[in-house]
C-alpha cells in the first residue's frame, strides 16, 4: 500500500520537516533560554558571578545533555512503532523510558555533587567562585529528575509529530523562569538575594512545574489515549533495548557537549575575563545550535516513521531534504551572526574587558556554525536508522581526538602558540589558548561532518 507521501519530491519533504521542526526549535531556545537568562541576570552584577555561571552551566550541561542523550533514544523506538502502528508498544516503551530517566537522574545528581573534581582542570580558581559554584550545582541536583522526565514528555511528541504542546509548556516554563530569577537571584518582595544560587533554585522549581504540567496534559488529552500510556514496570528486556541505542547516543551528545565543558575549563586558566568570554561564545554557539539540533530532530523522527512503515526511500528522501533545510538554515544564520556582533556582545555583558575578548573570539563563530550544523544533522539521520555506534566512534576520533586534544595541544600544552599566525588573522585580539581550542574545534566538526554523510551514503545509497 502507498502512502501519501511517498511520492512526494524534496520540497514537500522539507516543508513537512519544517512544520514540525519550528515547534521543536522554539521549545529548544526556550530550554536554552534558562542558561542564557542566568548568564545574563548574573553577569550584569558581577565578572565574579559570570564565571560562577559559566563553570557551573558547563558543568551541568555536560551531565544533563549526556543523560538526555540516551533518553533521546526514545525518539526513533517510538516513532518506528508509530510509523508500524503498533500503537501501545509506544505507551509501553514510553513508560520504561521515565524508569530509565529516573535511574539516571541519580548517577546524575552523584556527578554534580562533587565540583572540585571538575575543577582540576581549571588550575588556580579563586576559592569564592569555587563555593559560588558548589552552591549553585546542589540547586541544580533538585531539578535534574525532573528535567530528564521531561524529555521523555519531548521524546514523545516529537517521534509521532506532535511537538507543539512541549513548546507551550517550554515557553510558560520560561516566563516563569524570567520571575523567579528576578525574585531569587536579586532578592525581591523580603528574600534575601542568593546571586548564582538562586538562579539554580530558580530551575528547579521551573522543572517540576513544567513535568506537572507535561503529566497533566497527557492524562486530559484524549489523542494519547490510543498509546494507552502506563509506567508499568521497568523491565531489563526493554531497558536493554534503550540503552543498547541510549548509551552510544549519550556519548555522542557528551563528546559533542565535552568540548565546551573542557574548552571552558582550560580557558579559565586565562583569568575571569577569558572565562566570561568564553561563557558568551558558548551560550551563543549552543543558542544557533538549536537550530540544526531542531531540524534533525525532526528529520529524524519523520524518517524512522518512514523506516518502520517500510518505506525506505522515503526515507531517504527525507534525510536529503533535511540536510537541504538546515544548510539554508545555517547560511542565514551565519550571516546574522556575521553582522550583529556588537549587539549581541552588548546583550550578555556591560564588562569592556569581556566585551572585547568576546568580540575577537566571535569572528569565527559564522563557519564554527555551518561545519556543527552538517555534523548535528547528519548524526540524527543515522539515529533513524538506529545506528548509534559508529557515529559515537567517529566523532571520538573527530570531535574529541583531533578536535578537542588537538585544541589542547596547541592552545595549551606542548605546541602553545603555534597556531597564533592563523588565529591572530582569524581572530585578531582573542586569547592564544581559547582561539587555538575554537578553531581546532571548528575543524573537528568539519571532519566529524564529512565521516558521517559517508557513512549515511553507505547505510542509504
């Protein structure tokens, strides 16, 4: 039996990809929003609690997207089993998947607890961002079960194409988030002002909020009856099949993540104003991000629909038509990028010393963006396909091999300074170390990239 869209050229296939990547774009920018919130309210007080800020979020989001990542394993089990109509084994299949959020959620929060573990990569860090950080990772503890529930609430609309309702739920978690850091972090209304601590309150209570609400509208819509959702039981059967694809899943998402975590880590050897420097460049970057990430997701998705009907050059087609998409998308935002510098520094920070920095590092951030965007896209059509493996290999070897180890060796280990010709033309006025860590890791998504689409090529000629 032929299905509608069978027939249907690269145009409709990117315009279906578009429909249901927007929703997820904008509920990922407000998720990202709550990182670049604190940034900002807390980088207008002090440069000291911009590097509380930007170690502690580098902390956390190495721990969270890793976990998410092998929860994001959800999204092609689930949308296979749509596309097949086999309708309940996508409740059941949700429902081991908040067992396994649970469980992680734990080795989570073990991870956070400890901070001067991640520090010893940082060198001499003054002892008052030290316990600004400390305080500020046991807030974030309190949100992380509820932040990776969530997302299997997210997994769930994207992988039978109804994202919408997690972008509702994102943006009023955003609003609310915008409150509470205004109540916690300054002091309002008689409570005393807690700074980067607050901030981390501020996300708990924003994650549970948003899980209560996501809970509450998938027993009231009737449309999810169909699934008949249920917890159930966690069963080892169904816990080996998501971790089977979770894990090297996760370890892609943490050799993606590590980078920043590292990069932010080493620069903070480089003083305060480096590390907030860093900060804008990272949350910037992770900002554009969503963008490919977005439109993967959704070429993902609608593909292993595609796959689990039987319908393979479907979803073929899909996967050309949205690495079609998110190119058109990474052009226009490379250009945006290219000639609002200034503004968009101007937004994260009032510091002339960090300004500046921020401003040499920033030139190198349009094709940064362009090689990360094929690289994201490509790896979410192979996650189609279930393949999770070899891309977790490649991008060792690309992101954390030659791009990250690379990025040490010459912008801080034995070859110091021997890029300095190239970044002091690509990045005039930046850092020695943090330019040669950017730039090294531009090239690492190039290659991680280009070894991806071949081995796509290979797996769907």
């Amino acid at each position: 039996m032929n299905h509608p869209h069978d027939s249907a050229g690269i145009g409709a296939a990117m315009r279906r990809i578009v429909k249901q990547a927007w929703p997820v774009l904008i509920s990922q920018w407000a998720s990202m929003a709550y990182a670049v919130l604190d940034t900002a309210m807390t980088g207008h007080a002090s440069s000291d609690a911009l590097a509380i800020m930007g170690l502690s979020i580098s902390v956390y989001v190495t721990v969270f997207v890793g976990l998410m990542g092998v929860l994001h394993a959800l999204i092609p089990i689930l949308a296979q089993h749509y596309g097949a109509g086999r309708l309940h084994e996508v409740g059941r299949a949700w429902g081991q998947g908040v067992w396994l959020a649970l469980a992680l959620s734990v080795l989570g929060i073990a991870l956070m607890l400890f901070p001067n573990i991640w520090l010893a990569f940082s060198g001499d860090v003054e002892p008052a961002v030290r316990q600004g950080m400390a305080s500020y990772l046991q807030a974030l503890c309190l949100a992380l079960p509820a932040a990776l529930v969530f997302r299997t609430i997210y997994a769930l609309g994207t992988s039978v194409s109804r994202p919408q309702v997690v972008m509702i739920i994102n943006l009023i978690g955003l609003v609310c988030k915008a409150f509470f850091n205004w109540l916690l972090i300054y002091g309002k209304f008689g409570l005393p002002a807690l700074g980067a601590t607050g901030a981390g309150l501020s996300s708990a209570l924003v994650a549970w909020i948003t899980l209560a609400l996501g809970f509450g509208y998938l027993r009231r819509n009737t449309w999810y009856l169909q699934f008949n959702l249920t917890l159930g039981r966690p069963r080892w059967r169904d816990q080996q099949e998501l971790l089977r694809l979770g894990l090297p899943m996760g370890g892609s998402y943490l050799v993606e993540v590590c980078a920043f975590t590292f990069m932010a880590l080493l620069v903070a050897r480089e003083g305060v104003y480096a590390v907030g420097a860093q900060q804008i460049m990272s949350n910037l970057a992770a900002l554009c991000f969503m963008m490919p990430m977005s439109i993967g997701v959704a070429t993902a998705s609608l593909a292993a629909q595609a796959i689990g009907a039987g319908r393979h050059d479907a979803a073929r087609r899909i996967s050309y038509a949205g690495l079609s998409a998110a190119i058109i998308g990474a052009v226009l935002t490379a250009l945006l990028l290219t000639t609002q510098r200034e503004t968009i520094v101007a937004l994260y920070t009032d510091d002339a010393e960090v300004a500046v920095m921020a401003l040499a590092l920033l030139q190198i951030i349009p094709v940064f963006h362009l090689c990360d965007t094929l690289q994201c896209v490509n790896s979410y059509i192979l996650r189609a396909y279930k393949i999770a493996v070899v891309p977790l290999l490649l991008q060792i070897v690309a992101l954390s091999g030659f791009g990250l180890l690379g990025g040490w060796w010459l912008g801080f280990g034995p070859a110091q300074g021997a890029l300095a010709p190239l970044t002091d033309l690509l990045m005039a006025g930046a850092p020695i170390g943090a330019s040669a860590m950017w730039l090294m890791a531009t090239l690492g998504l190039l290659l991680s990239a280009t070894l991806l689409h071949v081995w796509f090529r290979r797996v769907a000629p």
